[in-house]
C-alpha cells in the first residue's frame, strides 16, 4: 500500500471515529445532562460550555459523518451491478435499523421500568414507544435513535437509481435541504432525512473535488472566502444550520483530520472509526442505563445540592459516560460477534462472506 492510500484511508477513519464519538456525546448531553442543570448548585458555567458545545458542532456532526458514508459508498453505487449490492448495502442496513430499533425500544423501556417505573420520556422517539404500533409507526418515519442506518439505505438506494442524473439528485437534495432547515418538513425524523442526503451526494459523486477544496492551497482561499461569505449572509438571516456552512465545517474537518494523521498518532481513534457499526447501535442503551442509574442516584442522596458534587458532574459527567458507554459497546459487541451473534451486526445471508463479522462500521 503506498503511502497516498494509506494517508486518505486514516484521515477517513479519524473524521468517522470522531463523528461516532461526537454522536455518543450529543446523546448524552441530550437530553439528559441538560435536564439536571436545574438541579444544580454550582457549576452552571461548564454546563453551558457542554450544551453550546453541542449545538456548535451541529453543522460538523451528521454532514461530515454522511459525507464519509458517502464516500465509502461511491464504488457500489457507481460500479458495481444491483445483484452485488442490494442486499450486502440496502438489504442490510433496512435489516440493522429494523432490528436495533427493536432492541434498543425493548431495552430502554425495560431499563426505565426497572430504575423509575415509569416512562422516562415523552419525546417522539422510536426508543420510547408505549406500543407496537407506535413503534413501528415512529420507526418507519425514521424517529427512530439509529435512523442514520435508515437514511444511508435509503441514500443509496435514491443514488444507484439515479446516478446518471446527478445534477438533477443534487438539485432535489438541496431544496429538501433548506425545506427541512426551515421545517417546512413536519417532525424531526423526516427533516434528518431531507437535511442531510446532499451530504451523502458530495461524498459519492463529489469526494474528490471536496478533498481537493479541503487542501491548505492558495487556490482554495477564494472558494473558502465565497463560502464563508454566503454563509455568513444565511447566519444574518437566521439559518445558522445552512447547507454552506456545513460544507465549510465538513472541507475544515477532512483538511484536520489529514493534518492530525501526518503528525499524530491516531491509531485510537482510527480504530474507533473502523468499528463505528456497534458503538452506534449500542450507545444509546448503555447511555439511558449508566445516566439514568447516575442521575437517580444524585437525586436521591441529594448530591446535587453540593457544590463539589455539581463541579465534578458538570466538568467530567460527559466524558465519563462517553467513554463508558463506548467502551461497553466495543466489549459487548467484543462478546456476541461469534457464531449466530454475528447476525446482530450484519445480515444472515451475508454472513459466509464476512466471516470476521463486524470489521468495518
């Protein structure tokens, strides 16, 4: 493997273990960090810093994420026949998002049960189903917690049928785009998925132009400027989640991770973004089980009502649990990738062809 190859697949892996670890961390922060911030009695400053944080990187998380996704994509949805991919890319993914919807809904209602004995949460959220039927009705409207595996099928799928008219898929992509930003589009599941197929686009028919536009080139300082510019303008009229704004933090993060990789060692975080698959379909559990159990506990013995107790929560809650649930992902994903446990990370007929399970996320 030459060098050039070895250096475009790490930053690849950095900017996705990146996004997957920011994807961990929003989940944690909220909604359930922020709704102990009333109960404080200290420390309100790096709790405004984690939720700002948060609402910051909103125009980096998901754009970079579904841009990579894009990317790894490009050679099934461009070269590769309907028979090869239908099954190992969209059967797939519909088949995951399905069946961790399911387990993640099954799971966390029975871990509020257990810890409150009550429903935790009114949100319309997939995962917090009262029935079966709004499980499935929520699920199919993509108000599901792993709704990016719905999006990438349905990406992909709208991609390979229309890849020779990329002009016209882009130009959908980017109205779908400003509808979701404005809510034209109802609920929050369906705006995901109108916000951020143009993303995916850049990734699978773009990448190299984008990957061009992200290198530190004097060339690149006018497009960067116009950029910045029109985004700026969409700021002054409040869109601050414009689509211009988000291809500026997505160029800004290839051309960082590149940099972090050629004088780094990113070996950690590398290996966290080749196995973004597991953490992402099992966070959300180990994050409503650890926070909940964490925040009953603080209650109950009335810790939030001193000062150190807030101080610690506040600066070190996040990261802890971050680095909680991740690892708990890793090592039961660790435990039941063997044998038939291989079909909760892929699907079953896939199976004799990835014998190793899970390698890639």
């Amino acid at each position: 493997m030459n060098q050039t190859k070895s250096d475009k697949i790490l930053w690849v892996d950095t900017l996705k273990g990146a996004c997957i670890m920011l994807v961990v961390l929003y989940h944690t922060v909220l909604p359930g960090f922020e709704g102990t911030l009333k109960y404080l009695s200290a420390g309100w400053i790096p709790a405004e810093i984690w939720v700002q944080f948060n609402t910051v990187l909103s125009p980096l998380r998901m754009p970079a994420f579904f841009f990579v996704s894009g990317l790894l994509a490009t050679n099934g949805i461009v070269n590769r026949p309907w028979k090869q991919v239908f099954t190992s890319r969209i059967t797939n993914l519909f088949y995951l998002y399905i069946l961790w919807g399911f387990i993640q809904w099954w799971s966390i209602v029975g871990i509020s049960t257990e810890i409150t004995g009550q429903r935790i949460s009114q949100n319309l959220n997939a995962a917090y189903a009262g029935s079966l039927w709004e499980f499935l009705r929520l699920t199919f409207m993509a108000m599901s917690t792993s709704w990016y595996l719905y999006g990438l099928g349905i990406y992909f799928l709208c991609a390979k049928i229309f890849r020779e008219y990329k002009l016209a898929l882009v130009a959908v992509a980017v109205l779908l785009n400003y509808l979701a930003v404005e809510k034209v589009i109802p609920y929050w599941g369906p705006q995901s998925l109108a916000q951020y197929f143009l993303f995916f686009l850049l990734g699978a028919f773009w990448s190299q132009a984008m990957l061009r536009l992200s290198e530190w080139h004097r060339e690149n300082l006018v497009p960067w400027a116009v950029l910045a510019a029109v985004a700026g303008i969409h700021v002054i009229f409040g869109l601050d989640k414009s689509l211009f704004l988000c291809v500026l933090a997505v160029l800004f993060s290839i051309a960082a991770c590149r940099w972090l990789n050629q004088h780094f060692s990113m070996r950690y975080l590398n290996w966290v973004g080749r196995n973004t698959l597991q953490i992402y379909v099992l966070h959300r559990i180990f994050i409503e089980f650890f926070g909940m159990a964490a925040i009953q506990f603080a209650q109950r013995h009335h810790l939030f009502e001193q000062a150190w107790f807030s101080w610690l929560w506040t600066c070190f809650y996040p990261v802890a649990i971050v680095g909680l649930c991740s690892l708990s992902s890793v090592a039961i994903w660790s435990l039941t990738n063997r044998g038939v446990g291989q079909s909760l990370f892929v699907f079953p007929t896939l199976l004799k062809r990835t014998p190793g399970g899970v390698s890639r996320g």
